[in-house]
C-alpha cells in the first residue's frame, strides 16, 4: 500500500490544460470520413475533432483496419495509434516543467459546441485493445477522459481512465478543490480525488479487446457508472460537476510524467493503442446490446466490484500543503464514496 500511495503522489501533478486559446483543430474531410466509417459512433460520429496539442501525424502514427482479432475470436475495426517516444507534440506538453520529455499525445475530441451541457445525461462507449506486454513504469498512459470546461476554456482534468505504473485506474473528481495558477500563469481548478484500482485478476485489462460503458449525468445530483465487458465496476453518486458548465469527452493515447521514468533508468517504449465503437449517446441502446441487463445491475447506492483498492487524494496544490493520498479501506469498507 505505501508503494502505492507513493507511486499516486508522483503522479498527482495535475497536467495543464491551457491551451492559448486554440480550441481544436479540425479534421480534414477524409479524416472525418475514415474516423466515421472505422471508429465513431451515435452523437460522436462526424462531431470530432483533434487536441491542438497533439505530435504531429506523421505517416504510420494512425491506422485504420477493417478487422482485428484478439486472441478469444473477438474481432472489431477501428483504428491503431502507434505513439513513438520520439514525437514531439506541443511544447507545453513536451517541455512542461522545464525538462524535455515530460508529455506527448494523440486525443480525438469533443469541439465546444458538442460538449455536454450541466444537467445533462449521457452514455459512453470507448472499446481498446492494448498488447500484453505494454508497460507504464512510473509514468501514466491514458486510454480517454473527460475535462471540465468554465465556459469555453478548460479549467480541469476529471474523470480518467489510465494505466499508472502498470496498473489500471479510474480516477474522477470530489466536490472539493481550490483554484490557483498553473505553471502557465493561467487560473486553474485543483480538485481533490477518488482513485480505483481495479484487479486485474477479475478480468483481463490488457491483450484483448476491453469495452468500457460508462452513463454518467453531469449535475450535482449526479452520478458515474462504469461497466467493463459488461460488469459493473465503479458506481459513484454525487456532484459530478462543481460549478462547471460542460464536460468535454477525449479519447486516444496520453502519456505523461515520463521524465519521472526516465530520471529513474526507465526507457519509455513506444505504445499501440487500438479503439473501436467510440461514442456518445442519449440512451444505452445506441451504444450497447443487453442494455436491460446492464441497467439491472445498479442500486440506488455507490458500489464497486473487481477492484483491488480505493484512495483518496490531494494534488499538488502551492498553498494546501502538497500532494497527500490515503487509503480508503477498501474491501473492509464497501462504500468509500
């Protein structure tokens, strides 16, 4: 548990979401069509558009497939983004606290204007295939996420679902935070959080194809439901939107803290991320077959299953004293949140 604990603390630093005023870039026609076509779906699909700060798309970075099977016969098309440890994206990912090699990425995501408003509901599908071998040595490598918006700019990370050193988590805000200036000078939201680490000897994470249904409603009387291959893993009830406006949904390959691996002797190997069936929808249906099986699953109280431990934590705030996390006794008490 100490190691774990440590481990969340070096990598609580929240990532800066300025983004100087360049809110997306958008897709080119042929792109649009082939996201549409292999990977989009429901409210997602022709409504993308790419990060501003992604590495460049160098040939071979992406790569649509009509059929890719793993090895228990399940077969999707989709896309496959091959992120090198050698491409640079914007500088304040790359070079964000001074040292070269901090964070790179290739997001695909929501524009403003599809953004989902305050009070609303919605249901999200993300499926990945990630090989068996691919490892995240003190740094973290995010599969998709969500950012909190205050109008049109992003003012914080929530909810997350990442491998942190090895180890599959799904990270998402508390009602608690306080708001000082990131290392870009901008005016930014420090939250503190709920991190679940599921186990892996529930069912398998890695080397084949994962699909993550989440129905999550935006409001302070709201709620964040997470299913993997169809169980249900975190169920979390609450104010999922603290004063924000919109939550904005990201997908696609983000790695960051690497220097923290590299300063150790780790070498950051080059990653491939497959997804499929990415969307958004009103209703359940529109994303998933058995939706009533689903659905019966949930209680009208927080519950967790599959998972291994559940901390609580502080990120690195100036003036709160610094990052901190704590166990919070997790299978021993059945309702940490």
């Amino acid at each position: 548990m100490k190691k774990i604990l440590s481990i969340l603390l070096i990598l609580l630093l929240v990532p800066s979401i300025s983004y100087a005023n360049k809110w997306h870039t958008k897709m080119k026609k042929k792109e649009k069509k082939d996201f549409a076509h292999y990977v989009l779906k429901a409210q997602s699909d022709n409504k993308m558009v790419f990060n501003p700060r992604n590495v460049p798309n160098r040939p071979g970075l992406i790569k649509f497939f009509d059929k890719i099977e793993d090895n228990m016969g399940v077969a999707e098309k989709g896309i496959e983004i091959n992120l090198s440890y050698s491409d640079v994206g914007d500088k304040l990912d790359w070079s964000r606290l001074g040292e070269p090699g901090f964070a790179q990425r290739f997001n695909i995501m929501e524009p403003y204007k599809h953004t989902t408003k305050k009070g609303k509901t919605k249901w999200y599908r993300v499926g990945y295939f990630i090989p068996e071998d691919t490892r995240t040595d003190k740094h973290t490598l995010t599969i998709f996420d969500f950012k909190k918006l205050y109008g049109k700019g992003e003012k914080t990370p929530d909810a997350t679902f990442r491998f942190t050193n090895n180890e599959l988590s799904w990270q998402f805000n508390s009602t608690k935070y306080i708001v000082e200036k990131n290392e870009t000078g901008d005016e930014q939201f420090f939250f503190e959080s709920y991190v679940v680490n599921f186990d892996p000897l529930f069912s398998p994470l890695k080397g084949k194809w994962v699909n993550v249904l989440l129905n999550a409603k935006w409001a302070k009387d709201g709620f964040l439901h997470l299913w993997i291959d169809g169980k249900l893993r975190s169920s979390y009830y609450g104010d999922t939107m603290s004063d924000a406006t919109s939550a904005r949904f990201k997908f696609g390959p983000y790695r960051h803290h690497m220097t923290q691996a590299t300063d150790s002797g780790f070498k950051i190997p080059d990653v491939k991320v497959r997804y499929s069936n990415v969307g958004k929808a009103d209703k359940c249906e529109d994303l998933w077959s058995g939706c009533s099986e689903i659905i019966s699953q949930l209680t009208d109280k927080s519950q967790l299953n599959g998972v291994r431990v559940v901390v609580y934590c502080k990120s690195a705030f100036k003036s709160d004293g610094g990052a901190s996390c704590r166990n919070l006794g997790y299978p021993k008490n059945q309702r940490p949140f």
